[in-house]
C-alpha cells in the first residue's frame, strides 16, 4: 500500500503526568516527521500553538475528555475556548452514558452544541476547524455504533472516531471497517488507541481509517 503515513497521524500528548517539556518534545517531534496534527489537553493549547507556529501541523485539542459526560454547556464552551486559544481540530468525547442508556436525543443534542460551537468559531476565525467526534467503541454494540455514526453524518462532524484510547480496549479493524461502512466516502474515520507499530497502522489504513491518534509516531515512521 503507498500511503502518506505521516499526513494521516494526529501525534497525541495526552496523558495525565504530560509536562510542558512533553508538549515540546511533541511539537518537535511533530514537526519534524510532519504529521497532521498534536492533539494536546485543553491547558496545552497555547503552548503548542506557540510552539507549531509556521508550521503546516495543526493544533489538535480533546474536549470532554476522557469520558464525555460533563454538562452539555461545558463541552460546548471547552470546543469554543480551545479554538481561541490556537486549536484547529477538536476531538470531542459524544455522551457514552447517554447511548447506553438509548437515550439518543442527549447524544444529538450533545454533539449538535459542540459542532455548532465549532462552526461558530469557524466563521469568527475564518478558518476551517476540523471536529471530530468520538464514539469509544469499546463499550458500544454494533448498532449503537451505527447509530452514533448517523448521529454525526446528520450534523455535519468531519470525523468519527473509534477510541479515546483511555477506555477498555482501543481501535480494532472491525470497528474501523464498520464505521467505514456506515460513513462511507462523507466523512473521515480516525482509528486511535493502541495503534503502536507501522503494521497496526497500516493494517487501520487498509480498513479505511484516513486519520490516526498515537503517541508512537517515531516508531511507526521509522517503519518498525
């Protein structure tokens, strides 16, 4: 398969202990294999937005993150202070409870302030802003990831999203394919979570993933 590795990769940073010499370190590393994007915590935005500037690699920032269950306020004003503080992307957890409780008008609800919020700031900056939305499908059936697909294809997201990578399991082929499936060519799919090694990312890529979250972007570029 000839594919643009790097192009696909949005570099992660987001473990709890990172320190502002790990966001360094990233935005090094980053520009200097050039991924897509750093997707960084809430408080790192700044920091790497100063750090990636006259770069073409984007800012990429995790709103209600991990587990996106916080107030539906909230989530929509962290997707709105992250973009003015420099993100360019924004992952942002949909409402796991919700869906396993059927309760799919909080979910579309949910998602509709974040995407909304995203857009609002797309016509203040003049810029388009990249959202994605992630479904953690470690603790979805396979109809509720179908349902959540169609969630996000009604609001005009940019992405799906397997995994937080913070869950029980992360990105699987499966779930990959099925997300492919269900989308089609309208929209990207981001496979993320445990994709450590070039196999596994090529092996995402193949199942139709045009977007990957990891933190093992040297190793995977270095093709081991």
């Amino acid at each position: 398969m000839v594919v643009d590795l790097a192009k696909c990769i949005d570099h992660s940073a987001l473990a709890a202990a990172t320190a502002r010499r790990d966001i360094g370190e990233a935005c090094r590393l980053a520009g200097e294999w050039g991924v897509a994007s750093v997707c960084v915590m809430p408080y790192w935005v700044p920091a790497a937005a100063e750090l990636l500037q006259g770069t073409p690699v984007k800012v990429g920032a995790a709103v209600g993150f991990p587990l996106g269950s916080v107030l539906i306020p909230s989530k929509a004003l962290e997707a709105r202070l992250v973009i003015e503080r420099g993100a360019a992307e924004v992952d942002f957890v949909m409402n796991v409870g919700a869906a396993k409780s059927g309760d799919w008008g909080t979910v579309e609800k949910d998602a509709r302030e974040v995407v909304e919020s995203v857009r609002g700031m797309e016509e203040e900056k003049g810029a388009k802003i990249i959202c994605k939305m992630i479904l953690e499908c470690c603790y979805l059936t396979d109809e509720e990831k179908r349902r959540a697909c169609k969630v996000a294809l009604a609001l005009g997201v940019d992405f799906v999203k397997t995994s937080t990578g913070f869950g029980a399991g992360g990105a699987t082929v499966e779930d990959v394919r099925l997300l492919r499936e269900v989308v089609g060519d309208r929209m990207g799919v981001k496979a993320a979570g445990g994709i450590r090694t070039r196999d596994d990312a090529l092996r995402m890529v193949e199942a139709g993933a045009t977007r990957l979250g990891t933190s093992s972007t040297a190793v995977i570029l270095a093709g081991h």
